[in-house]
C-alpha cells in the first residue's frame, strides 16, 4: 500500500505537468486537477504500450506504486471491454483539462454529462461548480452506473446523481442546464439536449467527423444552436440513435506495399505530415482533412494523411511526400483538386469556419461558400468566416 503522502505528491506532479502543458490555465480547473483522486475511481482497467495490452486489477482503497504512476500519467485507460474492444474509460487527462477549459464553468452552473465512465470527470465538473447536487451523468452500461456511484460515494462525492439510460434522452428531471458536454464521439445531436439547455446555455459535444470527433461548442440563442470547432479529438463512438453507420468511410484496405504509388512531383505541396513520433495530424493536415470531410463523404485519415477512400475500389492519401494511392489513380487527381481548392481559400483550419444547426424539418437555404453536412436529427450548415 502507498503512503497517502507519496499519492499527494504524484497528484501534484501530474496536475503540475497538465498546468505546465497548458491544458490547464484557470485557477478553478488547477483546483480540482489537485483536488479528486483519480485513483479511487478506478477499479479494473487496461492500457496498451509496445509490449501490447496489459490488465491491471487495481485497488483504490490500497494502490500499489506502479499502478499509481499509470493512473497519475498522461494516460487514458479503458476501463470495460466488448469483444476485445473498449467500450468505457477514464480520458486522456490532457483532453479531459481542455474540455473543462472550453466549458467555461462558472459557481452554481448546472451540468449534464453524456457518458459517466469513471466519474472522474463528474467530480472535477463538481469541483469547479461548488456543489455535487448541480452534476448529473448518464450512462448507458448498468455495470458502469453501478461502480460509478459506488466509487463517487467513496470518494467523497455520493450527491452527484449518476443516472442509468440513454445518453439521446439527455435528462429532462433535472433541466435546464447551463452546460451539456459529451464524453463520447457522436454522429450527431439529441433534440433532447436542445430542449434541455438553458437560453445562453453552452454545449460541448465530440461531433464526428471524416474520421476524427472535432469538439464543437455551440451556444443556445432563443432556440437557435450555432458556434464552432475549437479541438481535434478523437473518442469512442455513442450506442444507439446518437450513432450513425457510414457518414465517412471507418476504415481502410491495406494492400500490398508493391500495389502502391507515388505521386512524388506534388509533395512540396503536400507538407501535411504527421506530429513527430505519434499518429497525431499536423495543423495542416487536420485542417485538410476537416475540408474534405466537408467536400467530399469519402474523407478519411489515411496511413499517410488526408485522403479519399472508395473501400475496395481504391483509395489516395495525402503525406509529406506526396500523393500515395492504391487501385484508381483518378483519386489521387481527385485529392489534388481538393487540395488547390483548401489552399486557395488560404488553408482554413478547423476554428475558421462557423457552424450552425437547424432540425432536419426545418427547410433552410445553403449559404454562400457553404456546406451542409445531412444527419439524423439536425442539418449541420458551416461557413468559413463570422
């Protein structure tokens, strides 16, 4: 068992090195960051490194070291698992500071959170509001609405109400909210969420998007929703009628090296690699990608970047040294046009553009130099541009 000063001190290494990152930068997130014991909501989980994926049954009430210094770690950690593949965690710690940042909580705001996970980001939300009773968390597992509160009362944190039903319903009893956020990557919004958010309310929702789960912080204004992209993301897909088969293309066939070809003549143009040592975009690339999502429903994140996918006939994708594609060379000229066309509206990134929502019923015109993106509930409308 770790001494409760050695746990103190690994709490505040990791809220220093989020602080020193600039993941956080108020006073009140800092706060909280130092202040719930993310080890305490944490039972069994699962992490993966290069010796491959590892299952660490961990006791919160007696933690070992090593497990602490995974826990307190720039880290997400799964902590469910269906047919081998994630279906609930704790978030990497980074993303989870930069959605509160975005957030704006304020003393005394309501909260609705969409996906409970652990609780950890419950209790942080908690923190900043002033008050347990002012958070709701809905989730759609029973095993993970069961821990969920069984470890929050542990914790110190038993007035948080963790609800068990689909996220889409939002939760009308306890309405309206101030702040609705969603810790989970969805195809699209609930009209329940709508309803449910305060006038001059804001929502964060991980909105997907060609391949990636851009956050778009949208505000309330007398029933209208409109806002913008504020951070690349990527996160587990919603169950349910929030989840929306196909919108972009999930995946890609990965042919032979020999069945590959170069379009080398184009990759000055093409500096659009990946973040050093990691299979994170660049600005630029993320930016690309986001234009082609809304040009073209064959957008996705190729092994190389950007690029258009038509599955088994074929797919080009963009890299730093060029146009790569497999099958149909007419989408490696296809991407190309894209490109000159992203390049000459001056390589917008992802905060550039304006996005609104307005009900599928609803008949709406198409702005000029706009895009419409169709999905089950809402027609989303983006505009470069105020």
């Amino acid at each position: 068992m770790t001494p409760e000063a050695d746990i103190a001190g690994l709490i505040e290494r990791y809220a220093g090195q989020l602080t020193a990152a600039g993941a956080i930068r108020s006073a009140e997130v800092e706060r909280a960051f130092r202040t719930v014991p993310r080890h305490r909501l944490l039972e069994t989980f699962y992490y993966r490194d290069q010796a491959g994926a590892t299952t660490v049954q961990h006791d919160p009430e007696a933690p070992r070291r090593e497990d602490l210094e995974l826990i307190y770690a720039a880290t997400a950690l799964a902590t469910r698992q269906v047919d081998g593949m994630p279906s609930s965690s704790t978030s990497l710690p980074s993303l989870m500071a930069e959605m509160l940042e975005l957030l704006e909580l304020g003393d005394g705001m309501t909260v609705l959170e969409i996906g409970a996970g652990t609780g950890y980001n419950a209790a942080l939300v908690a923190e900043v509001v002033g008050d347990q009773r002012l958070v709701t968390t809905v989730d759609v597992q029973a095993d993970v609405v069961e821990q969920t509160r069984r470890l929050l009362a542990r914790a110190g944190y038993p007035r948080i109400r963790v609800r068990l039903g689909d996220g889409f319903d939002g939760a009308p009893g306890h309405a309206p909210f101030d702040r609705i956020v969603a810790t989970v990557g969805c195809s699209d919004l609930s009209p329940h969420w709508a309803e449910q958010l305060a006038d001059d309310g804001t929502m964060l929702i991980p909105l997907e998007h060609a391949g990636g789960h851009p956050l778009v912080r949208l505000r309330q204004d007398h029933g209208e929703l409109s806002g913008q992209v504020v951070h690349w993301t990527g996160f587990m897909p919603v169950r349910g009628p929030l989840h929306i088969e196909d919108l972009w293309p999930n995946g890609y066939i990965c042919p032979d090296p020999g069945e590959l070809a170069c379009v080398g003549e184009l990759g000055p143009r093409f500096a659009l690699g990946r973040r050093e040592g990691s299979r994170e975009l660049s600005d630029d690339g993320i930016g690309f990608l986001f234009f082609l999502g809304l040009s073209d429903r064959r957008a996705f994140d190729g092994p190389n970047g950007p690029g258009l996918n038509a599955i088994f006939d074929g797919w080009a994708d963009a890299g730093a040294d060029g146009i790569w594609w497999w099958k149909d060379p007419s989408l490696a000229r296809e991407l190309d046009r894209y490109y000159q066309e992203w390049d000459d509206l001056g390589r917008p990134g992802i905060g550039d553009y304006r996005i609104s929502f307005r009900p599928v019923e609803q008949d709406c015109e198409r702005a000029a130099c706009g895009w419409v993106i169709e999905r089950r509930f809402y027609r989303e409308l983006v505009n470069l541009g105020t």
